[in-house]
C-alpha cells in the first residue's frame, strides 16, 4: 500500500463528507488529509491544534476509516499495547526511535499554531509507554515509514483492511437512523450508537472458521453477540451484506443499513427459543434485529404478540420498544445469503456461534420452535452435538411436528417444527394466522410461560397443557 509522507493535503471534493461519514458526525477544524487510503477514501485527518471554539486539540492525525480503526482495536484488545510498553523500557534504540516520533510529532503539530496548553504533550503515550495504537498507526500513515517505529510495527500486523473495498461509499453516505436520528454509514461500524448494538470497536473480529471456533468456545452471552455481530468469516455472506447494505432498496435508500451478522436477540434465559433461517437482506441486514423490518417478522411478530410472547404486535426497528417475552430468537445462519441459501460450508461455519448460544441459556429453555425444515436440521444437529439423545434417524420436518429430546441431567425438551412465515408460505395460505398462533402458543405451554393472555385466547385452539409435543 502507499506509505507516502502525506501531511498537508487540503481537503477535496467529497473527502468532509466522506470524514463525515466514516465518524459519523461533522469533522471539526480539519488541517489536512494525512494520508489516503489506497480505495481513495482518506483514512487519517490532520486536524488544527486549537479547535474552532477554542479548545486545545493534541491528537494531531486521527484515523477515520471504520474498518482501520476498528481493526487496531482488535490488535490494542490483544493486549499489544502492554506488550511494546514493556519492550520500551528494556530496548534501549526502540525508546530512542519512539522519543523521535514524539518529538516530530510536537514539531508537526507546532508548525500549525503555537498552542501552550499542549507544550511538550505529544499523544498516544509518547514518549514513555504505549496507551493508543490509534495515534501510532496514524502518525505511521501521516509522516510515512520510519518515523514512528511502533507505529509501522502495527501496520505490519494489520490486514490490507482496503482490499474490502471503501469503508464509505460518496458524498453524505450517512443516513439518519429512523428512530434516533443519529447518522450511520452502511454497514454500521460496531461501537457507533446504533441501538442494540452488541459489539464495540474493540471486539475481535473471527475471519476464518477456526476464529468463529475459538472466539465462540470462549464467550460469554455478552461476549458472544459481540463477537458475532462483527464476524467476517464466510467472505461470500460478507461481500452480499454489505453489498446490499451499500446499494440498498429504493424504498429505503434514506436509511442506513446495518450490513453486519444478526445476533441472538431476546431473554438471556428463556423458556422458549425460537431458530430461523438467516436474516432477510432487506430485514434484519438493513435494521440489525432478527425478522425485524420484514413481511416475516409481520407475522411472527403479531403472532408472538396475540400468544403473549411479545410486547408489541410489530417488530420494525431495532430501538423501537419491542421486547420478547420469556423467549429469544436465534438464527441458523447469522448473514443475510443470497437467494436466503447459504452454501453447505457457510452454514457450518457458522453453526458454531448458534451452538454456543443455546449452550449458554440451554438450562432454561423448555420448549424450541424451528422456523421451517432448514431451522429444523440445524436445530436438532446442534443440540445432538450439545448432548441431547436426538432419534435416529432424525425426525423428518412437517408443520406442527414434534420431537422430545432427551437431555442429560434434566426433563427431554420438546422441539416443535412450524412452517416459516414466509411470503412464500403465508400468501399461499400454507401457513395460517391461526396456524402460527397453535404453534406459538403450543410452545408457550409446553415452556409453563405464565397464563395465557386474553387476546390470544380467541384466536388459538391450543391443545391441552399436557398434550405431547
Ligand atoms: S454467516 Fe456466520 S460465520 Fe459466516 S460471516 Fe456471517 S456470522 Fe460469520
């Protein structure tokens, strides 16, 4: 990639908006794009010393690109930044090197206006420890190879984060998140405000199926969503997701798409877990909650409202209130695919992220609900790897099917199948309002989930509390 000395670039044509965008807020009192990517974007921003309402500004070179950013997180969350401390205390010529970059660093930022508020205060550390790699990879980009050693050191440690194309994609880019307003370039970048998010810029990133492996055998609930809402292990999955998220549906071109995996979402120890398919590209890709935003979650989501599952009879965006009740929703595959078939590689790629999660809240979940065959499959393969004594062969998939599953230690688990709401299911009339009502409240007795509501009491015929599944 260019490593030019790049420090005094005015800004051109789009390059604020595009700053714009790629923070997600309005550059203050930028000097200089420092350097730019080789996709074109800038990616370090040199910015005055005094900002325009008078405040003393240190970090001179700050990078913007989303995707750099947030892989030097990754590398700081490693625990690198101990490590070259460390070495700066026994390296007699690293400590040299680092000093130098700190004294160019004051050096640069003086020739933009004297400042005495910030006399001798460089960033990042400098010149004594390590405390933002950051500002070391952004002076690194700035001032070019050789002036900051740890800098260009981190820069060896980082993937070419451009090869993915631009971060964002043109002027104004950004879009106003239509409950919050805040703005937010496709695909969202973790960390940034945008309701619900689980992850933050320093969430590790799996890139491989070993890293979903490793990172999801690991986790905590928490930790799981995090680390699976920023995945980028299936390179097909990830290159269609944010594709559409870039270029986006007419109808909803004022919006910001989400363009990342689709975590778990609900209550973190459910009596009912309800498995889907994957997100749709339109739907859960575009709001970043599962069967939200779609002609699917329309029906599922008035559905589990009439049962008493939800609070609300809609689910249309991720910060809108909604809440599941005594259940959580979980995909088998955690990427919107193309044509909503993933390949045989990426669902089991992925499958380590949904083991994982009905790992965690296994111990409370008293009755599973498969969205359609695909679902079904994943569903009773995972929880055979979980332990459970699955029949064999496996139960074949049908609407209304049900199958108990012996686990070791506690009562066998039903597992009911029900067709997905689907378009293709519910304008055909294969699948009923009445029909999803059954199964959803079926469920919800199978699980001893409270007392059935009022409005769901008319609408279902549910069989009786001790009907087998
Ligand atoms: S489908 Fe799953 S494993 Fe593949 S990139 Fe998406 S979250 Fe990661």
């Amino acid at each position: 990639m260019s490593r030019q000395v790049a420090t005094d670039f005015p800004p051109q044509g789009d390059d604020i908006a595009v700053v714009a965008a790629q923070l997600g807020r309005r550059p203050r009192n930028v000097h200089a794009v420092a350097h730019r990517c080789p996709c074109g974007n800038p990616d370090v921003i040199e910015t005055e010393p005094r900002l325009a309402d008078g405040t003393p500004f240190p970090t001179l070179f700050y990078l913007t690109c989303p995707r750099l950013a947030h892989a030097v997180s990754g590398l700081e969350a490693s625990g690198l930044m101990r490590e070259m401390t460390n070495r700066l205390a026994e390296d007699v010529a690293l400590a040299r090197g680092y000093r130098r970059a700190h004294e160019r660093y004051l050096e640069r930022r003086e020739a933009l206006g004297a400042v005495p508020e910030l006399a001798g205060v460089s960033a990042g550390g400098m010149p004594s420890r390590v405390k933002c790699l950051h500002v070391l990879v952004a002076q690194a980009l700035a001032a070019g190879e050789g002036v900051n050693p740890l800098g260009d050191e981190t820069l060896t440690r980082l993937a070419p984060w451009w090869e993915q194309g631009r971060c964002v994609v043109a002027e104004g880019a950004s879009r106003p998140h239509p409950l919050t307003g805040e703005p937010f370039v496709s695909p969202v970048p973790p960390g940034q405000g945008w309701p619900g998010d689980p992850a933050t810029r320093a969430t590790p990133v799996a890139v491989d199926a070993p890293s979903v492996r490793s990172a999801a055998e690991t986790a905590s609930l928490p930790e799981l969503t995090a680390s699976m809402s920023v995945c980028r292990a299936c390179p097909r999955l990830v290159n269609w997701r944010e594709t559409v998220a870039i270029e986006k549906r007419r109808s909803y071109e004022h919006e910001p798409y989400w363009g990342r995996p689709i975590a778990g979402w609900g209550d973190t120890r459910p009596a009912v877990v309800i498995v889907g398919l994957a997100p749709a590209a339109h739907g859960g890709n575009r709001t970043g909650r599962i069967f939200t935003g779609d002609r699917s979650g329309d029906w599922l989501f008035a559905s589990l409202h009439r049962v008493g599952l939800a609070t609300l009879p809609t689910s249309v965006h991720a910060g809108d209130g909604q809440r599941l009740l005594h259940t959580r929703m979980v995909a088998a595959v955690r990427c919107a695919p193309p044509g909503n078939k993933p390949t045989v590689a990426e669902r089991d790629t992925c499958t380590p992220w949904l083991q994982a999660e009905i790992g965690i809240v296994l111990g409370s979940v008293r009755c599973f609900v498969a969205l359609g065959s695909y679902a079904w499959d994943v569903l009773l393969r995972v929880l055979r790897v979980l332990g459970a004594d699955v029949p064999t062969p496996r139960p074949r998939f049908g609407h209304g099917v049900s199958v108990l599953v012996a686990m070791p230690g506690r009562p066998p688990v039903p597992v009911l199948g029900s067709y997905h709401p689907s378009q293709q299911n519910t304008f055909t009339g294969k699948l009923t309002e009445a029909m999803l009502d059954d199964m959803l409240l079926r469920a919800r007795r199978l699980a001893a989930v409270g007392t059935v509501t009022s409005h769901s009491a008319d609408r279902a015929t549910a069989p009786p509390d001790s009907t087998p599944p």
